[in-house]
C-alpha cells in the first residue's frame, strides 16, 4: 500500500468494496483495520497514458480504461469508461512525435451523442451534434481548429475535459475514435446550444492535422 501511494496507483478496493472517491486518509483506515489475508486492488493511470503514445512501439488499435470521479455526486454510480479506437495511422517511419501537454495540435473532429437517460434526448446516434467545420474561423478551407493539450483554451463547456487525457500520444496523421462518459463530456448539463442533453455519453472522431 505504501509503494502504491509513491508510485500513484489508485486503490479502487479494499476486501470487495469499491473506494473510488473516498479520502486517502479513510482509505488507509480501511485497509489497517480490515483482516488478514487482505485483498486490494489497484489501477494506474500511467499505463493508460502509455498506451496513448502512438509512438511507442506497435500501437494497440484500442484502449480502455474506467474511473469513479472522486467528486461523484451519486452514490453507487457505476464507473465511468473511456475507450479510444485508433482508426488511421499514418506509416511507422512517420510517426516520430506524439502530443503532449501543451503542444497546439490542429484537428478535425466529429461529435455524437449515443446514449443518455434525458427524455429531451431524441435517441438519434447518427446525428453530428458538434464539429470542428462547424468552429472553423470562416475562410479556413481545412474545416479545423487549434487546441492547446492541457488548457481546456475556449470558454468553459466548448471542449469537453476528456480531450485533455485521450488526445495525449497522437501523431499527424492518426485518426481516433473517443468515447467520453458524461463526468468527462458535458456533464449533467449537456449544452443546449448543440442538442447536447444531460448525462450525454459523447462519441468524438479526431484526426491531427498538424503539431506545434
């Protein structure tokens, strides 16, 4: 338990019950006071993000991952799940940068809404809800935009908090497919302005065009 605090793991359970969300220091509790032989588990987000890195060896077409947000406001919420899909990559011998925290990369995108338990939603998975085409600045015949990795950089609620874990370790010239829960898409809100409803499960099809 201890090498898992240095080396930032996250303890997820402790004897069969789930401690996603919980203070470390009642954590620790729970694992001094439970009894012997002690089952814990684990998960480590650096793995995650190495496999992001498209650069790294071959790359895995797709990953996944899951999380309880530690700020949940719903008791026995079930784990929220991230996948991203690699769709195109450009040749081995091309791909010798990988984005990282506050490279500007210049993307085009697609999103889609494929679930949600709102009755506004009108259950249409096919419709495109959002779009770089869509924000381009006018006269930009690449129908994309810059976004800066890290810095959620537009007005709170443009970009969804996601992009900043799943957009990590592209190259030019990748194509992925996100899949970010509500906690990391729009939230319990959504946002009127694009059709979004509330709890919105978000389906985002990036490509990099550029990094700087």
């Amino acid at each position: 338990y201890n090498n898992a605090k240095s080396i930032g793991v996250i303890v997820t359970e402790v004897d069969g019950k789930r401690v996603d969300g919980l203070p470390l220091k009642t954590i620790s509790q729970m694992v001094s006071a439970a009894q012997r032989p002690l089952n814990i588990k684990f998960r480590d987000p650096s793995l995650f993000f190495q496999l992001l890195d498209s650069t790294d060896g071959p790359p895995k077409r797709k990953i996944t991952t899951s999380y309880l947000p530690a700020n949940t406001r719903f008791p026995g919420a079930p784990e929220q799940v991230i996948t991203v899909e690699r769709l195109q990559m450009p040749p081995a011998e091309e791909r010798t940068r990988a984005a990282q925290m506050l490279d500007v990369m210049e993307i085009q995108y697609a999103a889609q809404v494929v679930s949600s338990p709102a009755k506004i939603w009108s259950g249409d998975t096919t419709r495109v809800v959002d779009s770089s085409a869509e924000r381009a600045p006018p006269g930009t015949s690449s129908r994309s935009i810059y976004y800066i990795l890290g810095q959620q950089n537009g007005p709170p609620g443009k970009f969804p908090p996601g992009w900043d874990l799943t957009l990590r370790g592209m190259v030019v010239g990748e194509k992925r497919r996100i899949t970010l829960p509500f906690s990391l898409a729009y939230d319990m809100k959504g946002d009127k302005l694009h059709g979004i409803p509330p709890f919105a499960t978000m389906v985002y099809t990036v490509k990099l065009l550029s990094l700087t």
